[in-house]
C-alpha cells in the first residue's frame, strides 16, 4: 500500500474543482483497505472512498484520508442459454463495461451508455437512463465495511434501490466501499427504445435492425448532442434529481402551468427538473467560474477555476428560485463533500 500525502484532487473529480487531500491511497484489493483500516496514522481520520469522481461536488480540502477504488477485471461467473453473469471489479469505467457487453452481444445495459464513472459508482445510485436502471440487471454485489474490514455481499433486496437511491446512499452512507458487483446479462434481446428520444434517433440514423449496437449508438448520440463531456467542461451530469410529487400537488401545479413535463412513477409523479430550473431562467446563466449549461438547464458546470462554493452556492440560488416559483424543493444528485 502506498501512502501519498498533500495530493491534488483536481484531475479525480469530473467538476475539476482544485482541492486536496492530506492522505491518499489506491486501494485495488481487500488487504489494501485493511491496511487502510489498520494504519495508526488514520486513525480516528475521516475516509473518503472515490471511485470516478463523476458524482461528487468537493466544497474544501479534504482533512482525511481518500481511498480511490482501484478493484478491476471482468469476469463471467456462469452463464446459460440466456443469460451470462458477469463480476466486474468496482473500480472498471462504466462505459468501457457497457463497450464490451455490447461487442459480445450481452444485452441489457446498452441504454445506460456513456455515462460517466466507475462500476462502484452504478449500484450506489441506481444509475439509470432512456428507460432502464442499474437495478434491472442487478443481482448482487461485494463490499468492505469500512470499519471493521469485513467483505459483506448485499443481494438486490439488500440494497434497497429506488430512484438514484440505494441503501449506501442513505442508512449505510459511507459505511461500505463497493468492491465489484454481479450482473445478469441476456442472449437474447428484448431492445428498450420506450423512450422518445431513441425511436427519433434510431429513425434518424436509418437503419434497418434495430439491435443492442443500434441502441447504445442512439444513446451515445443523443447524450454527446445534449450532455457536455466532463473530459471537456467540468460537470457531474443531472445536479438535481427529477422531483416525485403527489397527485394532487401536482395537479395544482399543472393549472397554474399547463406545459409542465412530467412521467408516471411508481410513488406518484415525477416532474422534469430541467424544465422547473429552465422556467426560471438559469439556462446559460454564470455566477463567477460557475454555471448553469447552455443546452441542458439541470447541468450545473465549472467555466474556469470554480471553486467547490461557488458551484455549491448557485446550487443553492437554483434551489430558492425553484421553490419560490413552483413551491418545490429539489433534491441534489451529486454528493455534496
Ligand atoms: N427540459 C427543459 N429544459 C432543459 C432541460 C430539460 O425544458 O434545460 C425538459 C425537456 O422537456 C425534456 C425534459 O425536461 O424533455 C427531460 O429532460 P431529459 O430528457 O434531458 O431528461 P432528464 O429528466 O433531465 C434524466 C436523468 C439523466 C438521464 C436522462 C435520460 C435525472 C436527474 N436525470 O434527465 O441522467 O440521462 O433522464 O434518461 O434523472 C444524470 O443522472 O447525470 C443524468 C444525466
């Protein structure tokens, strides 16, 4: 295990925000984070696991240690005439993962293409995109407690998922690290194009079968067209989660504002965050180095040298005038550190 000290964060969130860390390790086995664990210099320190960093918003320094997850490998653990199960270390990128399921024609994860970050990152939030989540082809995952060091598997009913919702985001919040998780894959394909967006682009892009190949394509055009690239322009995606309202408030909400965009959901109705944050007026509006996107209002990103409270207080801005024009509170995507 190698122990670094002072070192800059910056290249390790996708926001870019400049801070650093007092203590640094990658972890890329269960005996790393034991030694982790067992260190007398960290002791009573707080941890910070980071995996891609492409969720996080890092408001200061960092007076603690991080474990940046380095687990990898692809591997299949079994498969039928259907279906392969396939165990993927916490620390592989999310996209490659998807890359290589679709080149050998594993289905299931094509609509959640180019998203940004590790494996870890996928169950933590029940990550999902164009009508499918994580949680569908979930089955089951490993993780260290933190504390004790122990490797603890949580079936799909363990993690409790739900919208960009999961157990370790909330009971277990920074109890765990995700070391690799388990996912079933089909043979045979049942394509997801629900969403409107694909069925345009896949008749845009003129071809004949639709497949899993056609379907990422799509998704990756779609997401390159409107989502600027973290590699590009610092982000972390959707900042705000999609609000769930009740009925009846809902209801409410559409008299007063006919053009409102909402789905069904399964707890009552979700509205469109980018529209709420739209109406208000923030699409392409700055403060400071910190900005709301241009193409897509629920997209807050560093123009400059933004700091972690300058992209936090606009965060904060977008909140109040949402709530005082539509009476919702938003909820943040991104874990605020
Ligand atoms: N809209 C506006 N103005 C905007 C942005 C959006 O009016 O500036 C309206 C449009 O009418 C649009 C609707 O909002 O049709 C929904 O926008 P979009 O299709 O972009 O989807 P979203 O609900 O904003 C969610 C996820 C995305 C995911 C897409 C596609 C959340 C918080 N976000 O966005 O996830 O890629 O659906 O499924 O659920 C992410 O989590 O980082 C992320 C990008």
């Amino acid at each position: 295990m190698e122990i670094r000290e002072n070192v800059s964060l910056k290249r390790l969130n996708s926001f870019g925000i400049d801070v650093s860390a007092n203590y640094f390790v990658e972890t890329h086995s269960l005996e790393d984070v034991r030694a982790v664990i067992a260190e007398g210099k960290f002791n009573g320190l707080p941890k910070l696991v980071l995996g891609g960093g492409s969720n996080i918003l890092l408001r200061n320094n960092f007076n603690g240690v991080v474990l940046k997850v380095a687990f990898k490998g692809i591997s299949i653990l079994r498969e039928d005439v259907d279906h392969v199960y396939l165990k993927i270390g916490a620390g592989e990128n999310w996209h490659s993962l998807v890359m290589h399921c679709v080149a050998n024609n594993w289905g299931g994860i094509e609509n959640l293409s180019l998203i940004p970050g590790n494996v870890g990152a996928a169950p933590m939030q029940n990550i999902g995109a164009y009508g499918v989540e994580l949680k569908e082809v979930f089955v089951e995952l490993e993780a260290i407690d933190l504390g004790s060091g122990e490797l603890t598997r949580f079936s799909k009913h363990d993690c409790q998922f739900g919208y960009r919702d999961s157990v370790f985001k909330n009971e277990l919040r920074d109890t765990y690290m995700l070391s690799a998780i388990t996912l079933r894959l089909n043979k045979t394909h049942v394509v997801n194009t629900s969403y409107g967006a694909i069925e345009d682009e896949l008749a845009a892009m003129q071809i004949g079968a639709v497949d899993i190949k056609a379907v990422s394509q799509a998704v990756i055009n779609i997401r390159s067209s409107k989502l600027p690239d973290p590699a590009v322009l610092g982000n972390a995606g959707s900042f705000f989660k999609n609000p769930i309202l009740l009925a009846e408030d809902f209801e409410q909400l559409k008299s007063e504002h006919p053009d409102i965009v909402s789905y069904g959901a399964e707890n009552g109705i979700k509205v469109a965050a980018g529209w709420l944050v739209d109406q208000c007026g923030w699409k392409g509006k700055r403060s400071g180095s910190a900005g709301v996107h241009e193409k897509h209002a629920l997209v807050l990103a560093n123009y400059g040298n933004a700091s972690g409270d300058e992209v936090f207080n606009l965060s904060e801005e977008i909140l109040n005038s949402v709530r005082s024009k539509f009476g919702v509170t938003l909820e943040r995507e991104v874990n605020i550190v």
